[in-house]
C-alpha cells in the first residue's frame, strides 16, 4: 500500500491532493478556486469596459481633431478677410461705414 499513496499523503478525511497539502479545511480550494475564477471574470469585465472607455476616448480625439482643424481653417479665413479689408483705401471704408450707418 505504501507504493503510490505515498506520492499523495492522506489527510485526517482520507482525501489527497497533488501538492501533499491536505484538503481539511473542507472544500477551501473550492472556495479559493471559485474566487479565483470570479476575479479572473471580473478582470475580464474591467479589460471589456476600459477598451469601451477607449474607444469612446478616441472618438472624442478625432472630434476633437476635427473641431480644431475646423477653427483654425474659420480663423485663417477671418485673417484674410481682414487684410482685404485693411487693404482697400480709407476713403471707400468710409463710404461703406456711412452707408451701413443708416
């Protein structure tokens, strides 16, 4: 009987386990492996919902992108405007200022 039983000791219940450890603690391996697997789910829940955070952070870059883009174009525009405005003579200034005065 010695031959094989003595790779798994016996614990107090007659039950082995592959680490010599015993198993008295009633089913706590259960219990461990259980919480093991929960916390491996919730790694995996956490791991879903930062990619989802992610992904809704690279959408508001790009509009962000997008919207400054969109500004700087609008500016640009308004400094060219500007400068035609600023090149015409004084004298037609006046004019159209009279004009929009009423």
């Amino acid at each position: 009987m010695a031959g094989s039983d003595d790779k798994f000791p016996c614990n107090d219940s007659g039950s082995y386990n592959q680490n010599g450890t015993s198993n008295s603690s009633g089913g706590s391996e259960t219990n461990e492996e259980m919480m093991h697997e929960e916390s491996n789910i919730s790694y995996e829940v956490l791991n879903e919902t930062l990619d989802q955070i992610n992904s809704h952070l690279d959408f508001l870059e790009r509009q962000n992108d997008t919207l400054n883009s969109q500004l700087r174009e609008l500016l640009e525009s308004n400094r060219q405007a500007r400068m035609e405005l600023q090149k015409l003579p004084e004298k037609e200034n006046y004019t159209t200022e009279d004009t929009s005065r009423g």
